[in-house]
C-alpha cells in the first residue's frame, strides 16, 4: 500500500507542475504591450481631443499608437491585437448617475461586446467631474499621460506592480522628505482647518489658489509636489474622491489614495491624508 501511494504521489507531482505552469499572470499577458498598436480613442469633445492628441503625440513613447472614434472602438474591441486608452465614466454603487472620468488602458478580448468591464485593465486614472469639469484636468493631462506610462513598464516587470495598481505609489512618498509640496486650496476637505494646518503642516507643506498652484506645475519646478483631487461636482453619500501628489517636473506620482463622501468627510484631502504626508 506503501509503494502504491508512493507510486501515486509521484504521478501527481508532474501533473500539479503541469497544471502550475498555465497559470498565465497579469504581467505574463502584458508581456505583447510594446508591439501591439494602441488605440487612442476620441471622445467627440473637440477641445478635449486635441488637447489628448497633442500629449500623445509629444509623449506616448511605451507602444506604437493610433487614434479611433468610438465607432470604431466598438467595433475592434474584441480583438486581442490592440490595446485602447479610453475615457470612460465611473459610477458607483449608490450614484445615479456617473460622477467622474478616468482614463482607463485595457486590451481587446472576448466578452468586451458585453462590457468594457469584461476587457483586462491595465491600468485606470481618474480625469474629472464628469458632469462639470473645472479645466485643471488639461493642465494635468500631461502627468496623468506619463503616470500610465509608468505603470504599464512596472506591470510589465512585476506581478505585484501589476495587481496593486497606483495604490501601490503612496509608498514612495518618504522619498520626497524635502520636497515642497504645495495644495490647492480647493483640494482640502473641511477638515482642514487653520488649527490642523498649524499642527501638522511643516516647513515644507503650504496652501496657495488653484490658479497659482497649476502654474507652479506648469512651470516644472523641480522637487516640487502638487495636488491634484478628482471627485464629482455634485458628490452624493457613496461617490468617492481621488486624491494625489504630482511631481511637478518629472511628474512622478507620489501620493494616491481614495476615500468614500459621506455625511462626515467630504471631497478633498482629509485629516488623515495630511497627517500621513506630514510623517513622511
């Protein structure tokens, strides 16, 4: 009885090793990224667009791309030959209707007929208020283009790149202990009070206008973090607001994170946000 499951032991391990090695991984399907074509897809908002079309062209450099209407991306999205940067609007739970844009990268396949939820995510950015956009998102656009970029090279490297996604980039935040980081004022929350910034605001943290804050990122200014928020103009219980710190020179991503509006935190960054960048 012995040598028989001995016998059987040693007859599954090469079936288990088998079996092992189809396990085909996020990183393992992105692995054709560079060669395939992407397909940037226009959404029917001419100033929207060209502003997409001139960053692409001036700065998508991690696969060879072409732009598409959406007609046509209905119609070539369940092809696995092409990937496709698409503006998509998100909507959750308990909204009744969509309340930000992202752009989202995914690959063509089966199922995408049925929905674009269907299609592998390689990686998805939140944009703007769907229903309201402020303008910030085509000062922004640059660095939201470069932080996609970044992220399909680290997918493409490791496995654990590819399933944490941007969450994964608040880390690097320590790394920036010196650096300025200056908010817009209208990215913090109410919680953010006077009190709150004289607590636990250092010498390297201050608030100044939006206005100001999009020409200091426009200006490249080196070792310099801003804020960039994204929420829905009319935010109801259930919608969330995205949260992040922007290299303004290299627009590195060092700070992203999400929270969920509820009757006590609103949009912007929170006590907890500032208390966790303030201990880099």
């Amino acid at each position: 009885m012995k040598k028989i499951f001995i016998l059987a032991v040693l007859t599954l391990v090469p079936l288990m090793a088998f079996a092992q090695a189809q396990i085909v991984t996020k990183k393992m399907k992105l692995e054709d990224f560079p060669e395939k074509i992407t397909k940037v897809v226009l959404t029917g908002n001419g100033f929207y667009d060209e502003t997409l079309k001139d960053e692409i062209r001036g700065r998508w450099h991690v696969s060879p791309f072409e732009f598409c209407t959406m007609d046509e991306f209905n119609s070539m999205k369940t092809s696995p030959d092409y990937y496709f940067l698409v503006t998509v609007k998100g909507q959750f739970r308990k909204e009744s209707e969509p309340g930000i844009e992202m752009l989202s990268l995914v690959k063509g396949g089966e199922g995408a007929d049925k929905s674009i939820d269907n299609m592998l995510e390689v990686v998805t950015i939140p944009v703007c208020s769907a229903d309201s956009p402020s303008g910030r998102e085509l000062v922004y656009m640059p660095a939201l283009l470069d932080i996609i970029q970044e992220q399909v090279v680290l997918s493409m490297e490791k496995d654990v790149n590819a399933y944490t996604g941007l969450s994964n980039y608040t880390i690097q935040l320590s790394k920036a202990d010196k650096f300025n980081i200056i908010f817009s004022e209208d990215d913090l929350s109410s919680e953010i009070t006077d009190k709150t910034k004289q607590l636990l605001f250092d010498k390297y943290m201050s608030v100044d206008t939006e206005e100001n804050v999009d020409d200091i990122f426009m200006s490249d200014a080196p070792q310099t973090l801003v804020s960039y928020t994204v929420a829905p103009s009319d935010p109801v219980i259930g919608s969330y607001c995205y949260k992040m710190l922007i290299d303004s020179e290299t627009h590195k991503l060092y700070y992203y994170r999400k929270h969920r509006i509820t009757k006590k935190t609103g949009a912007g960054f929170l006590y907890e946000d500032i208390k966790r960048i303030a201990s880099r």
